[in-house]
C-alpha cells in the first residue's frame, strides 16, 4: 500500500522500495509484482520489467491492468506487432479501458497502419478519460484481503520472532497508518472524491 502511494506521487525510490518489501515477505503477492514491473517498464528498466509483468500475469493471467503493462512493455521494446495483438484482445474483454485503446492508436501508427489508427482513436473521442473538474471522483482502494494473508504468512514463517502477537500487531497498525495516508491525500487531490474501500 505504502508502494503505491509512494508511486502516485512520483517518489519512484520509496516506491520500489514499498514494493521489494512486500515481494520478501510474499513473492507472490499481485499487486506489489504488478506495481514493481509498472515502475520499472515506466523507468526503462525494460529487462527487469519484463520478468516482474510476466510473473504477474502468471499469478493472474485475466488481470486486465497486467495485461495492458506487458503490452505496453512490448511496444517499449519495439515488439509492436506483439502489442497490437495484447491490446486487441485485451480491448474484446474490456472495450471501455480507454488506456487501451490510446496506446493501440500509437501502435498502429507506428505499424503503418493509418486507417487502424484513425478507427481507434476515433473510439478514444467517444469514451474520453477526461472530466470536468467539479465533477465526483469515485475512487475504489482494493485492500484488506492480500495485506492480512501476507501478515498472517510472515507470522508463520517466523518474521515475529518469538513475539508473533507483538509482530502482528505492528504491522497492522502500520498497515492503517498507510491508510490513513493513502485517503488524506486523495482527499488532499480530490476533496470531494466518494472513497470506497472494498477488500
């Protein structure tokens, strides 16, 4: 969670740091493999993205944000013709992700592929990203379920030491203090954001 946040307001060190953290005490949880890969095809460490968008997808192989990173860790590459592919099947199971179709709109132009383009983006101008800035911004924060297994995991693999009760307890207060953090910030952004917390 501290990953993220870090990773939203551009603190790239803290953030892989957030991550790698999680990846010790679970190497396979999600969305710390996700993010890290993320963070890394975004700074152009292409090799090690690579390897962390693949594991993801191995964890979770119908995850529409894992599928559109690795996509667009091809098309970083040069492997257009392979990103186009990604992005086509990924815009048939989720045709309003809008991330999509602007990275295919790129990708087809660069294939050659100009009436492809021009066909996708026309798509974008119908399901804009953009709103007013009155408007309600209704933010979703997935936590809960994989923080208490990884805590539960750590526990048993004796990360605790001798004092286990102590070891969860920590880690649980400093999980709501990342929280806490995580919503006054949005709401520092976004004042009248509808926040939901769902686990």
């Amino acid at each position: 969670l501290l990953g993220r946040l870090e990773f939203l307001e551009s603190n790239m060190k803290g953030a892989e740091e957030g991550f790698r953290k999680a990846i010790q005490l679970d190497p396979n949880n999600f969305d710390a493999v996700l993010w890290l890969g993320t963070l890394q095809r975004e700074e152009g460490q292409y090799k090690q993205a690579r390897i962390n968008l693949k594991h993801a997808l191995e964890m979770q192989p119908n995850s529409i944000r894992a599928r559109y990173q690795f996509a667009k860790e091809c098309s970083d590459e040069g492997e257009y013709k392979r990103a186009a592919t990604l992005l086509e099947a990924l815009i048939k199971v989720a045709p309003e992700y809008t991330q999509a179709h602007r990275a295919l709109v790129t990708i087809y132009f660069r294939l050659g592929r100009v009436a492809d383009g021009q066909h996708a983006g026309a798509i974008t101008e119908i399901h804009p990203a953009g709103r007013p800035q009155d408007a309600v911004v209704d933010v979703t924060i997935f936590a809960g379920g994989n923080d208490a297994n990884v805590i539960a995991q750590a526990a048993r693999a004796g990360r605790g030491g001798s004092d286990v009760n102590g070891f969860v307890d920590a880690q649980v207060r400093q999980w709501g203090a990342d929280l806490t953090e995580l919503i006054t910030r949005i709401r520092g952004r976004a004042p009248n954001a509808r926040i939901v917390l769902l686990n």
